[in-house]
C-alpha cells in the first residue's frame, strides 16, 4: 500500500555524518529522514515503512545558523551509577558544557514523499493492509502524530497532507543532478553492530529515486 505525502517547512538540517564538528545538511532529504518523519504521523510493530521516491518541489537554498549545543550526553550508566550511589546529579549543565557550533541548513524546503509499506512477521490476524491504509490516511487528513514530524532536527518542524496534485518542477531542478553519496538508513540487522547505508542520489528532474533496501546499489 502506497501514500504521498507533502511536507514543507521554513528549515531542515539532513546531517553529513561524515561532518565531525559543524552540521552540513545534504542537498535534499533522505530516506531515513522521510521513514522517521512518516513513522511519526503513524508507526506500528507490525508494518515497515519502505522509501520510494522523494520530489524536490522548490529551489535548493541554504542558510549559515550559528547553534548553541551541548558537548556532553546523559549517559544511561552514569544515571545508574548516581542513583545506586544516592549522591550526584543526573543533568547536563548546560553552563558548563555549552558551545556554539555553526550549521549549513536548508530554507524553505518542499517536498513529496512516495512510500509504501510492508506487512513484517509482528503483525496479528486482525492486521492487514487495508486496515493501516485506512488508518494512515485518516490520522494525515486530520493532522494527527505521536511526536512533532520534523525535518532532521526536532527544532525544523515539518507541516504536512496529503498529496493531491504534485506540484510543478523548478525550473532550476530540470535535468540531471547529481548529489554524490547519500546515507540511505541504519542497517539494525545486528543490534552489536548498526551500520550506515548509502546510495548515490541522482536528482532527475526534481525526483530522488530511491532504491530498494536489497538493491546493489545500496553500499553496506
């Protein structure tokens, strides 16, 4: 089962993960961006949400932002550690460990977004495809989500609906673009072990086709 969905927003931040320090957004969104973004208006154990194809709807612009961050993580051990002990804190200052870090971002982002999903071995008797359609199209048409869609970073917010009508190519997007390799989504086969995917992104007149998760033009 198939859906097209439209999202846009003032801001998006699709991280390089080969960038260290400072963000850099790719060029367009990527699958994994697009499942988590779905999987917030609708996630369920017994169905897997399948990227197909992402159009760019406007120009590609960017923006510089300077962001404050935090150099540390709260780390699950070292809670366990304080509430054994009954003595510490289990925050993060952010006084101490705060730092500013510039980002590259997009502005003005639009996009649609093909997906299908497929039955996984959770689902239950009474589940089936026709049900979660149903589902799926009902929570988009009113809105509905378990967690703010975002694109990329919780503070971009993502707006969305249903596709009715796809919306004109840029001029600027017609033709052949190549976007270099692209993280695809993490391969979570071995819980020890979780692995990047990628692809080479080709922009065919605003259109991201994305290939399948077995395809061998996937690199693991």
């Amino acid at each position: 089962m198939s859906i097209k969905l439209e999202v846009w927003g003032d801001y998006a931040l699709f991280t390089r993960p080969e960038m260290k320090v400072e963000r850099v957004s790719y060029d367009a969104m990527t699958p994994s961006a697009a499942r988590g973004l779905i999987e917030s208006i609708y996630w369920h154990p017994g169905l897997r949400w399948r990227i197909d194809r992402i159009r760019v709807c406007a120009p590609i612009r960017f923006a510089n932002l300077r962001r404050n961050e935090v150099s540390a993580t709260a780390s699950a051990r070292a809670a366990q550690t304080e509430m054994k002990r009954g003595t510490g804190t289990l925050y993060i200052s952010t006084s101490k460990n705060i730092q500013q870090r510039a980002a590259l971002m997009l502005r003005d982002v639009h996009y649609v977004i093909g997906a299908h999903f497929e039955m996984t071995e959770k689902a239950t008797p009474a589940d089936n495809p026709g049900k979660f359609q149903d589902i799926v199209k009902r929570r988009i048409l009113k809105g509905q989500f378990y967690h703010q869609p975002c694109f990329g970073c919780r503070e971009f917010p993502a707006q969305f609906c249903l596709c009715k009508e796809l919306p004109p190519c840029p001029e600027e997007l017609k033709g052949e673009k190549d976007l270099g390799w692209m993280l695809y989504d993490l391969d979570y086969t071995d819980p020890e072990n979780i692995s990047p995917l990628f692809f080479r992104g080709i922009l065919q007149d605003g259109v991201l086709e994305i290939p399948t998760w077995d395809s061998q033009e996937v690199r693991r």
